[in-house]
C-alpha cells in the first residue's frame, strides 16, 4: 500500500470530518461529493424511473441517505450488496427550551443523546450546529424552508469545578442534568451587547408589517436567548423572528487532524462513525467512477448512512424504520412487477454492517480477552457475539475475510469477554428486520464516545480498500458459495 495514496485517503476523511459537525452536514457533504461523482437524487416522494448502468441518491429527514448504483447486466431479482453505516454520534442536543439564566449567567439547556463520554465535554471551547427551519415570503407568498447552520467560532463551555471546591470527590462524576450546561454569556454582557433587529429588540414582541411577531413564533420568544437567535439568524441571513423552529447541537471547535509523533493517528470527534460513513462512501464513489466499472456488474451496490443508531434506530430514518426495504422494493420492482421477485433480491443480497470497532489500549489490557485483542493499523475487525448483538455468522465471516484475502488485506476478530456487556449496532436490525445475510465489521479505535476520539491513518485506507472491493467481487465470490442447497 502506497503511502501517498494512505495519506490522500486519510487526508479526505478529514475534510469530511470538518466538514460533518452533525448528521444533517454529514449527509450534506455527502450528497455533495454524489453529485460531483455522477450520482443522481431521486424522491421517496416522487415515481422512480430507473436505469440499469445509472446511480442515484435520495434522503430522509436530511439525516439519513442511501446511494445505489445499478449493474448494467441488473435483472430484477439479483442481489443488492450493501455496506451500512450511520451518521449520528454521541452529543448534547439543545432543549427545545433552552433558555437558562442562573445567577447572573446566560446558560443554554441541552439533553443527553446517545451514551457519550460526557465528562470530556468540560473544559471544551464550544459551539452550535444543526438545522432551521426559517419562514420565507416572497411576492406575497409564505413557505417554509430548511437551512443548515453552523456557527464556526466557540461561544459557549461548560467549565469543571476547581479541584479545591470538590476535594471530597471519588473520580469526577457529573450530573447531566444540573452540571452540563454550557455557559453562552454573562446576563450583564448580554445585555450591553444585544443586537438590535432592524424592526426592534429580539425580544420585544411587536408586530413587523407582513410577518408574524415574535411573541408568535414558536421557537424564540421566551425559549432560547435572544442572543443566541441572533447569532443563528446572522449566520442564515433572516431575521430572527423567522426561525420558526430548530434542531441545534453543541460541537467542538477543534478541527479534525492527522496527528501523532509519526502521522499515523487521526485526532477528531465524531469518528463513531463518520469514519465508516466515509469510508464505504468514498469507495461506492470510486467503484462506480469509470465507464466500464458498472459493465459486468449484475446486482446493485449500495451504501445506506443511518440515523439515530446512537439510540436505537428506532426512528423514521433509523435502521428499525422500512427505510432499507423500501429501496429494496422500489428499486427492485423498478424492473419487475412480478410480485416474489423481491424475495429472492433479498436472499441474494448480503450487508456489511460498519461501525467503529474497540482497540486493545495499552493501558487498560485485561478488558479485552487474550485471543480477541484488535490493534490500530490491524485493518477492519469482524465481530462475533453469540448471543446476536452483532449479526456475523460463519458464511457472513468467510465472504468478508475472503475477499480480504484475495487483497492482502488485513483482518482481525473481536468478541466481548464473557462478563462484559456487548454493544450492538444495525446489523441485527437490518438481518432480522429485512432477512438479509450480515457481517458487522469496524475500523479499530480508542476513546469511542469521548468529545474527541482516533483511529489510525492506515486503518482507513485498509477500510476504504476492503469496502471498495467488496463492491467489486461480491457477485462473483457469492455465485460459488453454497449455502441452504
């Protein structure tokens, strides 16, 4: 593996890293870098008219997207070879009132999503993203547009308490409810720094000729401050009795970086799990970039980006929703309105369930067992659970591995230790819910959960390679496995 061409990949994570400070950016970026590659967006609202040799794209709720690109030799009924992933990670949500002002403090009320490791979040130079929902007239005419915000500079922390104030303490164990408010401002500075609107202050509640007022609004008067509102609406460009609603979150400032005494780690949040995100997008991209690379394909090849795994995917654009087997459906049946010819589709389809792996850290060895110790720059680590937390079997582990093999490609196993709880991801899900053949594989990392995590630079490029020719081989490796026969 040429380290020019490591660094390039690792390179490009981190733009897309930055570029990513939530789900909605992180799918934004995406749809980006898919229409840049050819790839076209349809609607779940809309007809779907498809070609075989053609690639498309479509989303839901802006925070999940699923991408697919056709064989040329594709009949209804062939296989759909999937790799999926999810966009969210572990984070602090703004309340949908968050307006917290104590002893003189202008404090913005957030709530725990996900299992995140909420003591790193001190000390952290903080800011705002997400998306708005801002009320837009034009000749008359209202709509209701949705914009996404990002706003680049910190404005907020949540500061520890001085040792001498907490001596009596046994580790430092904060209380998410009343400890993990982030501080926006001081109310005297607020105060004396409050920008006016063009028509009166944020918060006075008059009437602007031709717009509701802001007493009216749902989301301003009286739920966030207004100095918040206009920062958020600075950035946008309206007014801030326009927003009508919004779904922000605080995020570090600290950009992601390559990083280590030898450049071989990444330093960045949110690598649970943009960084699988990343990887099986970029090598969907790059295994349907030439003219002939869709040619001999019979099947389609597809990345499905989810939302909501952090808690549960049980959303309408979570894993647990009919997200996957509605494009299964629509795309099968695009070819066929023969009424069982999604039901062989699906038992020739297979899933690669990736999501960010646990290393072996040095500091803490006896948490992982002696035969089961996944090291960074090891390549993708499969993961096995007997008791279904992670969907791999044997025939799901040998398809991965053995495409591996054929690349010199690295692969290592993990199960948890037996008196350990184990985690789980969408690839259950997805085997149960839709019937589809799962590995659930992940780039190894440390400090999952943590504000700010890392992997190792050669893991993604191993990543990249493996989910890459994955999309290449799956046809050809599966025709000669012989399962149920």
């Amino acid at each position: 593996m040429a380290k020019r061409e490591t660094c390039s990949v690792a390179s490009d994570l981190i733009s897309f890293l930055n570029a990513s400070p939530t789900a909605f950016h992180a799918v934004d970026e995406a749809k980006k870098r898919l229409r840049s590659a050819g790839y076209e967006q349809i609607s779940e609202r809309e007809d779907w008219r498809l070609q075989a040799g053609k690639k498309y794209f479509f989303t839901r709720n802006h925070s999940t997207i699923v991408a697919f690109a056709i064989g040329k030799r594709y009949v209804a009924g062939n296989g759909f070879y999937i790799v999926g992933a999810h966009t969210d990670s572990p984070c602090l949500k703004l309340k949908p009132v968050s307006k917290v002002v104590k002893a003189g403090y202008l404090e913005v009320g957030v709530q725990t999503y996900g299992g995140g490791l909420w003591h790193t979040w001190f000390d952290r130079d903080l800011t705002v993203a997400g998306r708005i929902i801002i009320r837009e007239e034009k000749e008359g005419s209202v709509s209701y547009l949705h914009r996404l915000v990002r706003i680049e500079e910190p404005i907020m922390r949540i500061p520890t308490l001085a040792i001498h104030l907490d001596r009596g303490s046994d580790g430092f164990k904060p209380n998410t409810q009343s400890h993990l408010l982030p501080v926006l401002a001081t109310s005297v500075k607020a105060e004396l720094n409050k920008v006016v609107a063009e028509n009166g202050p944020v918060e006075s509640g008059t009437q602007n000729e031709g717009k509701e007022s802001i007493e009216n609004n749902s989301s301003s008067k009286g739920k966030h401050h207004s100095l918040l509102l206009q920062l958020l609406a600075k950035k946008v460009g309206c007014a801030p009795a326009d927003i009508c609603d919004f779904e922000l979150q605080a995020c570090d400032t600290q950009p992601s970086i390559v990083a280590g005494a030898a450049k071989e780690f990444i330093f960045s949040g949110r690598l649970d799990n943009l960084c699988m995100s990343f990887c099986s997008l970029k090598a969907l991209i790059d295994a349907s970039a030439s003219d002939s690379s869709l040619d001999e394909e019979t099947g389609v090849r597809m990345v499905a980006l989810f939302d909501h795994e952090e808690v549960g995917s049980n959303s309408a654009q979570g894993a647990g929703s009919p997200v996957m087997l509605d494009a299964l459906s629509r795309v099968t049946h695009s070819f066929s309105s023969e009424s069982k010819v999604l039901e062989k589709a699906i038992q020739r389809s297979f899933l690669v369930s990736a999501d960010m792996a646990h290393a072996l850290h040095p500091n803490y060895m006896d948490k992982h067992e002696d035969n089961h110790q996944p090291k960074l720059h090891g390549g993708l680590v499969i993961k096995h659970n007997a008791n279904q937390r992670y969907a791999t079997n044997a025939v799901t582990s040998f398809i991965f591995r053995e495409i591996a093999s054929r690349h010199n490609l690295p692969v290592q196993d993990f199960v948890v230790r037996n008196d350990m709880a184990c985690g789980s991801t969408i690839g259950p899900i997805l085997a149960s819910g839709v019937g589809i053949r799962t590995v659930d594989v992940g780039a190894p990392q440390w400090s999952m959960h943590s504000i700010r995590e890392m992997c190792a630079v050669d893991d993604v490029e191993y990543s990249y390679q493996h989910f890459k020719a994955f999309f290449q081989e799956l046809a050809h490796l599966d025709a000669k496995i012989v399962v149920d026969v």
